[in-house]
C-alpha cells in the first residue's frame, strides 16, 4: 500500500516563538501496518529532500527498509515545499515573515501524527540522513520511550560551531542577491541560488572527490561545470525561502534545547534509550566523526560505525554506500 | 637599511594577453646587499596582504629572516594595492576593466626588478605564504638557475580544483552585491564584503579551530562573532576589484602553463634546482598536505615537512608556528 497523505494541526506553537495558524504534516506511508503494531519505521526527510527522495534512496524491495516487511513512514521537514513552508503558508506567515522552525517543532508534529492518526506507540526504528539525522537524534531523545532503534546518518544531534559558519555563509550569500527582496520576490533569485550552489559545492563532498575527479560520474570536466550540471540544478529547483527556513531549523539544532533537558547536551545523549548506531562519515565535512564520536561516548547503548568514502557528506546518495548502511540498518532491524 | 620603492615597467604584456601601460612593482627591502651579492632572500606576499604584512610576520631581529644578515626582499602581489591594481591603474584598465594576471606575470615582473634595479644574479632563499608559496614555486620552476633553496608555506605549485571550487565561490558572492556593480562602484560592496568574509571563515581555519573555539583567542563567543570581529574587517579594508583581480591570479596558479613547460607539471617540478623544503598545514583546507607530498615526488632536491596546527591555512599567522617555520628556513640558509 503506498499512500501520500497530509495532516493538519491549528494554532501550532512553535519553540521559539510564534505559531502557524495551520501547521501542515505531509508524509507518504510504504508497506502495512501490521497487526500488533510493531513494524513502524519512520524516516524523515533532510534538507532540501522530500519524501519522495528518502523513498528513492533509502528505501526498497530487498533493502534493509523494505515496504514488503515494514510498515514506513516518510514525513516531510516544515519547510521543504510539501509540508507548510515559507512557500506555501499564507498570510501573515507567508515568505519572507514565516515563523523560525526547530527541529524539535518537526518531531512534535510528526509525533502527533504517529500517535493520534496511526495510532503507534513504538517506532521499531528511525533512522535519516543529514537534517534526517538531527530529527533521529531528536527522536531518541525526546520520546525515549517510543524509540526502539536509531541510526543517525551524516547529522549531529547539536549542530557544531564549524557547521554554523557554512550556513551562515549560505543565507548571508542568497539574501545578498537583489532579486530576493526579503523574501518577497517576484521571480527566483537565480544569481543567488548560483552562488549558494558553489558555495554548497565546496563542502557537500570532499576534497579528494574534487582532487581524483570523481565529478567526471555527473558528466563534468571540471569544478566548474561539476557546480553547473550537478549542484546549481539541485538548488535552482529549490524556493529561496524555503531554503533559508530548512536552514534556520538546521542551525538551532540541539537536543537539549529544550526544557526536558535545560541546554544539558549529555544529559540528553545520556537520556537516549534505542539502541543506536551513529553512522558518520570519515570525509564529511560539516558532520566530522569526531563529532560522531563524543556523542557516542553519551549514549548507554550506542557505537559509532564510520563510512568511508570520498562522497563525503553526500556519501548516503552514492550507491556504492548504500551496502554499509543497509547492513547497520538491518542490524538494528533484527 | 629600509627602503620603500617602486619599479615601473612600461607596455608590460601579461600572460594571458593584454597588458598594462605602466606594471608597478612597489617593494620594500630590509638589510644590506653584501659585497659578493650573495645573501639576497625574496620573499613575496600573500592574498590580500602587502610588503608591511610580510615583513611583521615574516621577517625581525632574531628570526631566521634576519634583516642584520639578509638583504629581504618584499615584493607586492599585482592587484594588492600598492603594486598596479584594479584600485590605482588608469583608465583603460582600471576597476573591472583590469585584465587578468598570473603568477608568471608577476615573477617575471620581479625578475627584472631583481637583476635589472638591484643587479642580482642569485637568490640565497626564496619563501612565502599562500600566494606567496606559490610564487616561490614559480620562481623556482621559471628561473631554476636563480634560486639557491626555496620554502613554500602552505601553497601549491598549480591551484587544485577543490581549491577552485571555494574561489568560485567567493567570486560569484562578491559580484552579487549590486553595489559592486561589475566593478565600477560608487562605495564599498560591504554586504558582499560581508558574505565574503563568511565564506573565507569556512575555509581559513580548520574544524578542531573551531570546535576548541580557539576564536575566544580574538575575543569571539561564536562562530558570527568570529567572522565579525576578525574575518568581516581583514576583507572590508579590501577593494573589492583587487580581491577579484588577486583571487583570478590564484586561480590560475600553475609553475607548468607556460611554453616551457607546455603544461607539462611534472617536467616543471622535474626542473627546480633549489633545495626546497615544501610546508603544508595538515588541517589547511585549500593546500591539503597530500598535494605538498605529489610536488615533492618530483621536485629533485626537495622534502615535505608538516606543520600541524589548528590554525590550518592561517597558521603562518599564529606565533606559536613560527618556530616551525623558522627552523625550517635557517636550515635552508645554512
């Protein structure tokens, strides 16, 4: 059974002020529930990245997420376009003057929906790639209870200082396009999206992906045309607004942010009960294993199992890295 | 004795074509040329830095640089605002008008200031930081029978394309602003200035920098007061078309793309008579040691010696490397 679906919340409070007078879930569902409820598996979306895409990449027959044995849910991040964006809120939280999301305002409302539509009270496991990840870790530590398995893929459960000072260049870059007009523009703001593009380029894979030329797999001959065919496509698709609120939710990232946990970051790996497998990337550049590593020290049941691949933070899109994280996921699946 | 000068060149044709009505080299020199000319030292300057810059950082009573033994030579780079740039040439090539220039232009420049002005045939050093490394390793491939040894810090021999791809960058952030206006602007593009600086944030410095939050050191509690209080007035005392005009000379980096060497990289390295100690950072982002090591597997009479620090590509600029650093450089003057 697939079906797409969207649920919707009134007078939605969000954590760091404000609220949106309709905040709308959309999601797909793969496979069936079964019958004591117990083969749930949800998998949020990342940056930029709908439901559609996580389906795509992360699931499939014969893959460790596999809609023939589970029953899998795929929400889609506030702010991506299909769940409420900045691109399709309307007035007075339109564009330009849409709220600021947390990741821990996604994992409530999708917490909403698994419990009161679905009517689940245990994920067998969540699992995601990149902002995917964040809402795991957010997961874990925020409904320990319900959370059997985590695997975080390429994310932190608090976003690092080295990470914010990339995004910090990504919003300083598009709100400099004139075209972008605070948000309220008439036509895309293409030079920017441009210059997001090859600013994202320099950090979205590795150095030794440039220095091998491993660019030549999307047809390009150069770190030039590696941007124009690969990364300004993925960005001039994207609505700038909604790129700047997905980044907003980014940057706060922390899952002690919160009043459960008072801005007590180990308390909070600490307060984790799924069994976890950390899966960072040895040549991400924005989620460095290192990272990985400490909050692994936190979690009581955890281990960190590095990737390796020249893909980098992307690593999660190449097939080639697809046999590693299945393996973990069907571990934790067992 | 300190010396402050100008060499001018008329009808100086530049590499790429084009060329400058009047090259003006500005330089300063530190010390005494001794009688048998034998104790000259270049030492040419980074992006956006000038010869006061190289000369604090680099140079002093007591350090391997000494100017009471060497007579120090301190060119600046072609666009950096002392020497010919977008920001002081006349018209027809003044502001974003001004054509582009290479490595070679500028060595080749200096070349002639050095024999022609200053009447010497031998180099005793030649050694630089960034932009400065890779003009050492110009000089050392262009006029192999010149210099004696030669110590690249933190640069390369020809611009990797990772390292091009955060030049892309930087480049279509800046000509964003549309107070840059295609380079002919009424006041500085601070916002682009800005982004800028937040780019350069990302790459200047290494993670563990900024997970150490090593930026208290500069009085900064986060990663945006970081790039205020340091990167935001390092870039915004920049004239915006000699960051473009220095930025394109980096780009095109490369000892081999001239008719010497018909492109030929290795031959070019194969070509370097001087002893050469190659020092990349291990956490510098653009010049990634791995770089350093490919170089040294062919230049003849060389070595590749690491220096390890947070600081990554800044390092030169953190007093607590310059013992490295220094040491290094006396072993070359012995």
């Amino acid at each position: 059974m697939t079906r797409t679906d969207f649920f919707d919340v009134p007078n939605f409070m969000l954590q760091k002020g404000g609220m949106l007078p309709t905040a709308r879930l959309s999601y797909k569902t793969l496979g069936t529930l079964n019958s004591d409820r117990s083969n749930a598996v949800l998998v949020p979306s990342w940056y930029t990245g709908t439901h559609a895409d996580t389906e795509m990449f992360m699931t499939g027959t014969g893959r460790a997420l596999d809609p023939q044995k589970y029953f899998i849910i795929l929400p889609d991040l506030l702010g991506n376009g299909l769940s409420t964006s900045p691109s399709n809120a309307p007035a007075p939280v339109d564009r330009g003057r849409f709220p600021r999301v947390t990741i821990h305002d996604n994992v409530r409302l999708q917490y909403q929906l698994i419990t009161e539509v679905l009517g689940i009270e245990t994920l067998r496991l969540v699992t995601g790639w990149s902002m995917g990840a964040c809402q795991t870790y957010q997961w874990a530590a925020q409904y320990p209870g319900m959370v059997r398995a985590a695997c975080p893929i390429a994310g932190s459960a608090r976003t690092a200082s080295f990470n914010k000072v990339f995004l910090l260049a990504l919003k300083r870059t598009l709100e400099l396009d004139p075209t972008f007009a605070e948000g309220f523009y008439e036509r895309a703001p293409v030079a920017g999206l441009r210059a997001f593009a090859a600013i994202y380029a320099g950090w979205g894979v590795s150095e030794p992906f440039f220095r091998t030329e491993a660019y030549r797999l999307f047809g390009a001959g150069s770190h030039e045309e590696f941007v124009q065919y690969f990364w300004e496509p993925f960005f001039l698709k994207c609505d700038a607004n909604n790129l700047l609120s997905q980044l907003s939710t980014w940057l706060d990232g922390d899952i002690s942010a919160n009043p459960a946990y008072g801005g007590d970051f180990h308390a909070a790996l600490r307060a984790i009960r799924a069994r976890t497998i950390v899966m960072p990337v040895d040549h991400d550049r924005y989620f460095p294993p290192v990272d990985a590593e400490e909050e692994v020290r936190h979690i009581p049941n955890s281990e960190c199992r590095v990737i390796n691949s020249i893909w980098g933070h992307m690593a999660p899109m190449n097939p080639g890295d697809s046999p590693a994280i299945d393996a973990a996921l069907s571990e934790l699946l067992e």
